[in-house]
C-alpha cells in the first residue's frame, strides 16, 4: 500500500486552493468575533503567520478574542515562536517539555465561581461535575503572568514550584484572550457518547468559553438591572448593579454611577452614585421621571480600576385606565347603571 497519488505532470496534477492567509489576517480580520489557534506553530512558508503577528495582537488589543489550544506545536513545543502575538497570550512557555502524563484537570479557587467552567449549579454540584469528566492526554508546561486567572491547573505537574495552568485567561487591551494547554479535550465529548449519554458538559465548557471571549453580556463583570423593568407614571425608578472582579469575586466597596437616559429626548436626565455591600450589589432609585422609554446606563470602579459598563432598558407607562387608576368611582358606575337599565348599591 503507498499513498503516493502518481501523479507527475504538471497538466494533470490537483491542488488545493492556497490558504487565504493575507485575507484572513489582514483585510477580513476585524470581521472575526474569535480566532482560535489549534496546535499551531509551523514555520512553513504558506502556513507561517510571521508577517501577520501584529496584526494578530492588535485585534485582540482592539478588542477581539483569541484562544490558543495545546498541542506538540503550541506554546514553544513547535519550530515556530511568537514574540509579539505571545504578548497577548496569559501565559509563556517554561522551557519544559510536554507533560505527556493522563491527569484530570482540577478546579482552582476562581474557577469555582467563574462563568466559563460553570458546568453546573451550585460549587457542590460544578466540582462534581468537572471531577466526573474523563482524563486529559498529557499538557504543556507554562507559567502564567502576572494578571492571568487560572480557571483550571494540573493536579500533580508543577512549573517554578506552582502547579501548571491547565486553562488560563486574562484582558488585554479591550479584548480577551484563554489559553487551554492540552489538546485532548474532545475526550469529555467521546466518553460521554461512549456510554450513550450526552456530552453536556463538554459542550457547556466551550459555550462558557466563547461566550465570554465575546464578552456577551450576561457573563460580564458589571450587570446592570432594571428594578421592575416597567413602572407606571409616578413611580421611582429603581435599578440594581451587581459589580464583581476580574476573577469574579464580589467587588466590595466599589463605587457605581447610574445615568437614567431618555430615549426620545436622547440625554442623560438624572444621575444616581453609590457605594456596592460586600456582596458588590448596590440598589439605587431615580425620582419619578416623564412617561416614556428610558435606558439605565451604569459603570462602576474598584479605586482607579473600572470594572465596567452595563445598561439596561425601562419604560415608564400606563398599563390602561384600569391598572393606571383603580380608585372606585360612584357617579361612574351610577351612570353606567341608568345607561344599561341596571342599579347601583351604594354599601354603608
């Protein structure tokens, strides 16, 4: 048996269509929400992204989202090192070889309460969930830097007296970028089906993962909350801003603003401060404004760092005559009796 395909003359010999890399890299790059590097790391020349790697770093300052998964070829192991796309990267290589030992990945204190390894509800039921998945096929051995969270560290395999980061991730710039040091987790996915159950897990984990490298709203630090979402004219407007660090933890003490923005006259018409309670919630309440359409756009900060901005939407309006004003009204119903040949009983 050879896989030699015979073919020699150059009329007759197939091809695949080059790689598009000045397209992907260059013109089209900003219009990727996420770019993901698997097991990458080759100098050859049509697939050697040297000439694009500050492109590459100035997406993720700008903005975007970058994940890098493991393998023999990633993280120093390959022929190819990147000086200025590695900047982006929460961790760097240890100069130590691939661990290629099986391992269960283990949560660590903050993975226990981030969103991307939140498999299920409540720490009881999420570390149970994680200790039941399968074993990973070996990792590579980094360090993590100065500011990365580590969600996820190998149990026994330790790099400059720590153990070795499993999953790791930190901001950079206005992005986000993670990196996963083992290629082998498509193992929670296999195993699952194996035994006819589904991958529920496996799928969760990465649907965490994006949705937090495209920072969807729902998994940011900052979340704003109408307080009800709909009032009716007269009423305060209350809000309610749950505020947490980098690493999820509640952010006591941080001060919070609150504009209440008018959408019709399009401007801020009343603004609102406060301090969060050491669970980083704070409520606050705006005089009853117009009825009309209003966003709730707030920010908060921990000393000089900002934790970020959220916004949520409220209208002020009348329900109808019936919820609006429910008053009893005699001589109403009196005329409504004579109208329609009824009576009206007046109670003592």
């Amino acid at each position: 048996m050879t896989d030699d395909p015979m073919v020699r003359s150059q009329e007759r010999e197939l091809s695949l269509i080059p790689f598009p890399m000045e397209e992907i890299f260059d013109t089209k790059l900003d219009t990727f929400d996420v770019v993901v590097f698997q097991n990458f790391g080759y100098t050859d020349p049509q697939l050697s992204i040297a000439q694009y790697e500050r492109n590459l770093e100035r997406y993720v300052q700008n903005g975007g989202g970058f994940l890098v998964i493991g393998g023999d070829h990633s993280f120093g192991e390959g022929r190819a090192n990147f000086p200025t796309l590695s900047q982006a990267l929460p961790v760097e290589p240890a100069g130590i070889p691939v661990d290629a030992a099986e391992f269960k990945a283990r949560l660590t204190r903050d993975g226990m309460r981030h969103p991307i390894t939140s498999l299920a509800t409540g720490s009881l039921g999420n570390e149970a969930a994680w200790n039941s998945l399968p074993a990973l096929a070996g990792a590579n051995m980094t360090r993590a830097k100065a500011g990365a969270t580590v969600l996820l560290d190998h149990p026994f395999a330790n790099v400059a007296g720590q153990s070795a980061p499993i999953l790791a991730l930190w901001d950079y710039g206005r992005g986000r970028s993670m990196a996963l040091l083992a290629d082998s987790s498509w193992r929670w996915a296999f195993t699952s089906h194996a035994s006819g159950a589904q991958s529920r897990h496996y799928d969760r984990f990465w649907a965490n993962a994006l949705r937090w490298l495209v920072r969807d709203p729902d998994l940011t630090t900052l979340k704003v909350s109408a307080d009800p979402p709909s009032i009716e004219p007269g009423q305060p407007v209350g809000v309610i801003v749950s505020a947490r660090l980098p690493d999820y933890q509640p952010a006591a003490d941080a001060q919070v603003d609150v504009d209440l923005f008018s959408v019709e006259a399009q401007k801020v018409v009343a603004s609102r401060a406060g301090t969060t309670g050491p669970d980083g919630v704070v409520r606050l309440e705006f005089s009853p404004p117009e009825a009309v359409r209003y966003k709730l756009l707030g920010s908060a900060k921990k000393g000089e760092k900002a934790l970020g901005k959220g916004e949520d939407s409220v209208a002020v309006r009348a329900l109808g005559p019936e919820l609006s004003d429910s008053r009893v009204r005699p001589k109403l119903l009196e005329e409504i009796a004579r109208a329609t040949g009824g009576k009206a009983l007046r109670l003592p």
